[in-house]
C-alpha cells in the first residue's frame, strides 16, 4: 500500500487496467461501427469510466446490478467477458444476450448483471424487486443500479426512491450525472437541480462524488455499501461525471461548446490517474505501456471472437417469442 493510497497496490492497478479496458474496447466498437460491423444503437461511456470501475469495485461480486443502455462498461467489470461483450454489439449468437439485445441489452445472469436496459429509468424499480426479494429471503446481497440524471425526471425513479426507503431496501442508487439527458442539459428539464435534495425528500441517505476520481468514487461507494449491507436502507449517490463522446452514434452534438467539453477532457479520468499512480511510485511509463499492450490484445482477441460468431438462424427468430394466449405459438 502507498502512503497516500487508500487501497492495496494490487487494486490501485485494478482500476487503471478496468479503466483502460473499457475505454479500449469502446474506442474499437466506435471504429467498427463506423465499418458497419455493429449496427443499431451504440451510447458510449467514454469519459465516465471512474464511475463504473470505482463503484463496482467497492460491491461484493454477487451483488445485483442493472444499469442502462450505457451500460458495456458495467457489465465488463461486473464479469461479463470482453468477447461476450463484443459478440453481442455484433448481434451474435455467442454473444451474452445469444445476440438478441445489442449494445443496449447486454445481459448475464451468472455474474448477476441484470441489463442494459433502454428505457429510462426503467432500471429503478427492477433493482427495487432484487433488493426486496433479497430482503424477504433473508440474505445480505445488495443491488445497484446505475442511471443518468434524465432518470430523475420520470416518475419511476420517485416511486422506487419511495418503496425502497419506506421499506428499508438494500438499494445502492448510482446516479452518472453527466450534465445531459441526450441533448437536454439538467436545469432545462428538472426545476430541483440539486439532486442529493431530491434523494434526500424520500429519506434516503445521499452524497456527491466527483465522478472523475476513481479512488473518490471507490471510497465513498465503500461506505454507502458497508451501511446499505448494514440494513440501514438504501443511499444514493450522485457522482458527477461528463460523457466525453456524443449521447449516442447519431448526435450531432450542438448543445455544447466545445470548449466545455476540452475542459473536462482535461480532468479525463485515465490520465489524471495514470498521473497519480506515477507520482506515488506504483507506476512508471514502461508498466503504462505494458497495461496497454495487455488490454490491446484482449480487444483484438474479442473482435476476432465476435467476427467468428455466428448468427441466428431465421428458423430460430420465434423462439423464446411468447404470446399472451396459453398454448398458442408464433409462427415463423
Ligand atoms: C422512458 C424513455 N423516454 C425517453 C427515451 C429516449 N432517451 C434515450 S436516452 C435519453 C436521455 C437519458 O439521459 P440520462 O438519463 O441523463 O442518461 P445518459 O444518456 O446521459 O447516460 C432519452 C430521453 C427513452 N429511452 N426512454
């Protein structure tokens, strides 16, 4: 352990390699859209990687997460494996979804990450029933759910804020403030901008954290958890973050200046911290390039998977297709 780190070398570097994989793997996904590899909708994460990485990190590995259709970084640290990942942004059948979700459905019961899910908010009260089954079931596992600040403004955060705190939920509520909902910046949307205040209207214990410091969201995600693990109901947390790339692949992005978002590329999550490791003796440009070099050849290695993937045949396309009818089936 450094001096001045609050976490063993080992996990230190933990960090910047999950960093540098999600940021690896995005970059690629970027360029093979862009190839027409992989098709549909793609929102990157690009810029908010402390987020994910710090969190996930301070949850226990069988805890329960959900996060949105931003969500390959969630689920690459949560398990999912890179070429599970990628095989599904290529609509595969190896990929962790069989390839009927896409980027934004990614899926993984094994390692518990319940979804990618699209719509927003819609990932509140899901994790709400996770933490209330848990609950009623006696166990200790918590779950997490991650979502924007636009999730704030739909009713289905208010009522899963609402049950999980009238019922003392182990709920971990990760809101990525990252400035925008899509084009809409917060105070054009939301009339309470202050959003720990509106966590806090449903009694739920709640603080800011700058979401551009890994160790910062590590630290405080560690002790929101030990008391939501505690049984003293759940916490939110608001870490603000920007995303550093457009909302999604189809945005022409003239709701910002680009001068603000230089800005924040200068607080990038990567190199402040790659900066600190080297200022603390944990790592020197040699061992930065050796980490890069290692995360390269995962990326390469789960593109070559993906590309090797096969896809459903149309035989196939009905099932797990269910009707509201009993006993009725959908023809091809
Ligand atoms: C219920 C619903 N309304 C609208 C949309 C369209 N939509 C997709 S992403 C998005 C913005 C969400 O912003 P935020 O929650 O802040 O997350 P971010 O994309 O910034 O990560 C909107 C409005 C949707 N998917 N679901």
């Amino acid at each position: 352990m450094s001096a001045s780190l609050p976490c063993p070398r080992e996990l230190a570097l933990r960090l910047l390699h999950d960093m540098l994989r999600i940021r690896r793997m995005e970059e690629r996904a970027a360029e093979l859209y862009g190839a027409g590899k992989i098709r549909g909708f793609l929102h990157l994460y690009i810029g908010e990687e402390a987020v994910a990485v710090g969190a996930l990190h301070a949850l226990a590995p069988d805890d329960a997460v959900i996060a949105t259709y931003r969500e390959h970084g969630h689920a690459l640290v949560q398990g999912v494996p890179m070429n599970a990942i990628m095989a599904e942004m290529y609509g595969k059948r190896e990929g962790c979804s069989h390839g009927r979700g896409g980027s934004m459905h990614l899926f993984d019961a094994r390692t518990r990450f319940f979804g990618g899910n699209a719509i927003v908010a819609g990932g509140l009260p899901l994790t709400v029933g996770l933490a209330l089954a848990e609950h009623m079931q006696g166990g200790k596992r918590i779950a997490a759910c991650f979502f924007g600040e636009g999730a704030m403004a739909e009713g289905a955060f208010h009522e899963a804020l609402n049950l999980a705190a009238l019922w003392q939920l182990p709920v971990l509520f990760c809101c990525e403030n990252n400035l925008y909902a899509m084009g809409t910046a917060l105070a054009r949307s939301q009339s309470q901008t202050d959003l720990c205040a509106k966590a806090a209207a449903y009694k739920v214990a709640a603080q800011a954290v700058d979401g551009m410091d890994v160790l910062a969201v590590h630290q405080a995600t560690g002790a929101a958890v030990e008391q939501v693990r505690a049984g003293q109901g759940p916490y939110f947390l608001e870490y603000r973050t920007y995303r550093f790339r457009a909302h999604s692949m189809f945005d022409p992005e003239l709701y910002r200046d680009k001068a603000e978002v230089e800005q924040w590329k200068a607080r990038g999550p990567i190199h402040s911290y790659s900066a600190r490791l080297k200022a603390e003796g944990l790592l020197d440009e040699a061992g930065f390039l050796a980490l890069a070099a290692q995360v390269e050849a995962e990326v390469e290695a789960a593109v070559a998977y993906a590309e090797a993937g096969s896809l459903e045949p149309l035989a196939d396309l009905c099932r797990d297709v269910y009707t509201s009818a009993p006993g009725t089936q959908v023809q091809p």
